[in-house]
C-alpha cells in the first residue's frame, strides 16, 4: 500500500505542476502585469477550451484511480486523495513560479463547471486537506481488507455539504460574470458546509460495519 500511495502522491504532485504551468502561460497572454479581479474577456474559443481542459483533468484522475483499484470505494477514496494532492501543489507551484498568490486569503478562481466558483484560497485548500485525511483513511482500512458500509443517509449527508461548499463559491462567482469584484465570501455557508462533511465522515467511519 505504501509503495502504491506513493506512487499517486507523485502523479499528484507532478500534475499539480502541470496545471501551475497552464495557468503561467495564461498570466502571461491575458494578465501580463499580473492577475487581478474584475477578470479580462476572452474569445469564447478559448473559454471552451478551458471549460473542456478542466473536465478532461477530472477524467484523467478518474482513469488514474480506475487503472489502480478495483474496488468502486477505494476508487472514490483515492480520487479525493488525488484531488487533494494536486490541488495543494497546484498553489504551491504557483508560488514559486509567480510568487502568487500573496497570502492565504487572496481570491481566486476556482473553477469554471458549470458556473465560475470563486473564494480565497484557504478555503479549497481547507477542503483538499479534508479530502486527502479522508480517502487516506479510507484507503488504509481497504488495504486490511476492511471495506465500510457507507448507506444512503451517508451519501445523502455527504452530498448536501459539498452542496453548501459548492454554493458557497458559485455565490461570489456570480459577480464574476458580471465583471465585478469579488467583496465577500460567505464563510459561514462554508464552513458549515466543511464541519458537516467533516463531522458526517468521522461518525460513520469510527461506527461503521464493514464487510470483508
């Protein structure tokens, strides 16, 4: 297991550079002194194009956990912890190649499906820690041949928090669209959103059957 966890930090890790990289080149096209709000309108083709690179990026962390687990549970668990990975080193990359962001609590756009998500960049980082303790956790129980129980009010809990973290960056993201700045973020939605999901997994994690 350690060898195959390993092995999926790395392709995190460098893919998380490969998108850094994306985004220099962009910087340099569209925000040449450098990236600020209200964001810059460009060709539709172009929109597209990142629309489509960001879908393909999800399938290829798909295909990645599909080719390294069999089971559906351990897939899900080592996608979230793929995510994580590549998303935390997405922004440290940035850093180092564009000494950007500048701190914790600078905005960002997050992601453009279906609608721009945007929030300070503690947030989705707050979020790929919670994803990678958990698929980890997850991971490690699977790999002792302990596979949990997760029923429908799990899912159904689950799915309701990310809905509240999802809503919670499409909310400043709708100013976006309308060449706006970005002035608040609803941080309690967030992070109630956050401690639910939070709190929903450790409940049933620690109290869960398992079947063999």
């Amino acid at each position: 297991m350690t060898k195959q966890l390993f092995w999926l930090m790395v392709w995190g890790v460098v893919f998380g550079y490969m998108e850094a990289t994306i985004v220099v080149y962009l910087r340099e096209i569209y925000y040449p002194e450098g990236f600020a709000f209200p964001l810059v309108t460009i060709h539709a083709r172009i929109m597209l194009t990142e629309v489509l690179r960001e879908a393909a990026t999800l399938l290829i962390i798909l295909a990645t956990v599909c080719l390294a687990y069999k089971r559906l549970q351990s897939r899900v668990a080592a996608f979230v912890v793929l995510f994580g990975i590549w998303d935390i080193f997405y922004y440290i990359f940035l850093k180092l190649l564009l000494n950007w962001p500048e701190s914790l609590s600078t905005w960002d756009i997050l992601f453009l499906i279906p609608l721009p998500w945007v929030g300070p960049i503690w947030a989705p980082l707050l979020v790929s820690i919670g994803f990678i303790y958990a698929g980890t956790a997850i991971l490690m129980r699977n790999h002792q041949k302990h596979f949990l129980h997760f029923g429908r009010r799990f899912i159904l809990l689950e799915l309701f928090a990310a809905l509240l973290i999802i809503v919670s960056f499409i909310i400043p993201g709708l100013s976006v669209l309308e060449q706006s700045l970005p002035t608040h973020f609803p941080w309690y939605l967030f992070l109630t959103g956050f401690f639910t999901g939070i709190g929903v997994f450790l409940y049933y994690f620690y109290s869960s059957n398992h079947i063999e």
